[in-house]
C-alpha cells in the first residue's frame, strides 16, 4: 500500500514517539496531554478546537485519578478501548503499543489483582517510561515488554482480551498484526481495538516518514481494515466510527471482533 521504505518507516515511528516519552520522563512540571492545545493525538499540527474536543473527550467517562502525570503526557491515543472491552475480574489483557501505560493501568483496575495485563512496545523509551510508571503506582498486575506488534513476545492462547489505541495504524504489516493477536487470544478472546481508519477513498498519496507517525498516512479504509480482521480467522468483526474533523473521512474508529 505503500512505496515507502518499512525501516524508514519505523524509524520514523520509533523516533517520534520516543521523543514524545523522553518529554515526558524528563518534565517535572508537565501538562498533562488531555489538556495540551499543542499536540493532539495523531493529529497534524496545528490542532482544531474541535480536534483537541475530541482528545479532551477520550476518558471522560473513565477514572484516570492516581494516575502519574508522566502517563497521561505520554497518552496518544485516539479513542478508549476500555470502553468496549468488556474487562471481567480475573482476566489477562494484552495491550498491542502500550506507550507510557495508559490503557494498561486503566485495564489493572478493571481485571483486579487476580487478573493480569502485558504491555508491548517498540519504542525502548516508552518500554522504560511505562516501567518506570509502574513502579511508581505499585502496579504489580502490568508488566510491559519491549517487542512488535508483528511478533508479541506472548505465548500462544494466553489472553482474553487485545487491546490497542491508535496504533495498529503505524504497522506496514497488518495483517501480521492481526494475525499475532488470533494466535494469543484464547478461544471465544476478544479484539477491542481504537484506530485511525479511512471512511471514504484513501488518498493516493501515502504520505511521507512523518506523517505515517503521525496515524495519518498508514491508516486503511474501514472495509479493508475489517477484511483483515476477518481474514486473521476473527468473526464478527464491526466498528464505530466518527471523523476526526467535519466533513472530512478520515475518522477514530472504535473495532470490536471475537476469535471463535
């Protein structure tokens, strides 16, 4: 789908959000992402108000309290997939591009003590951010890894859920991705994912290093994105969708499927 080079691509990945991380390990005062008019998620810059509404929006109806600045500072996500996930007490969650943590603290609390959650990232300094978060919190439950979303470092059948925020996107090889979170999933797990999506044609033009980093030039049309989902061996793959900006396709879509 692309004539751009996969290495440049991820080193352009790699690079942009470990900046974001070293920014967020190295303020002692930060502001936390939710409430920064500057740098919106996956966004191109200059933010609109209705942009960082939408940011802004991501966790309203979730208890982020507690939570180290750091994580929030980090956060780049486009929509909550805690929301759909249906986290029951007791179950194993793995986070595909876990950031600084967000999600996967969040996901602690839902599954409890008894349950369990694995963070993978590519990005070193994200890995060592979340790390870091971790111990700040007393999160004995999270644990995160550094590995690709195209490989886990996760053994076979070991998860209930699979979740990822805004990040599947970035991947030249999705359907690789998709297949890594079948192989994982326990049978009757569930995939509940939040992604950049195209709701109309995608633009011939896929954009440079950049704007790939940026969840704009990776992002699939929904049909083709659904049609990997299914063609990993999930079923009933469907999703919500609503555009980042008014009258345009490109959109947050929140994706729900289940492995038989």
């Amino acid at each position: 789908m692309t004539t751009l080079n996969p290495n440049e691509i991820e080193q352009a990945v790699i690079e942009h959000y470990g900046a974001r991380a070293r920014r967020a390990a190295a303020s002692d005062d930060l502001v936390p992402l939710l409430n920064d008019d500057t740098d919106a998620c996956c966004a191109p810059a200059p933010p609109s108000e209705e942009e960082l509404s939408f940011v802004q929006r991501l966790y309203q109806d979730t208890d982020t309290s507690g939570l180290p600045e750091g994580v929030l500072q980090a956060a780049a996500g486009c929509g909550n997939p805690l929301a759909i996930a249906e986290m029951r007490p007791g179950e194993t969650v793995l986070d595909l591009g876990s950031g600084g943590g967000i999600d996967c603290f969040l996901s602690a609390r839902q599954v409890g003590p008894e349950g369990r959650v694995i963070g993978v990232d590519m990005t070193p300094d994200m890995v060592a951010l979340a790390q870091r978060n971790a111990g700040d919190l007393g999160a004995s439950n999270v644990e995160f890894r550094y590995g690709r979303i195209e490989a886990l470092p996760v053994d076979d059948a070991s998860v209930d859920v699979v979740i990822s925020n805004c990040v599947i996107n970035l991947s030249t090889a999705k359907e690789r991705v998709f297949a890594e979170a079948f192989r994982v999933l326990r049978p009757g797990g569930r995939l509940r994912v939040s992604d950049m999506v195209w709701l109309g044609a995608r633009p011939e033009d896929a954009g440079d290093a950049e704007s790939w980093a940026g969840c704009i030039a990776g992002a699939l049309v929904l049909d083709d994105y659904l049609a990997l989902i299914r063609g990993a061996g999930f079923v009933n793959a469907r999703a919500e969708a609503a555009p980042i900006r008014r009258g345009e396709s490109l959109a947050s879509a929140q994706v729900s499927a289940e492995k038989p």
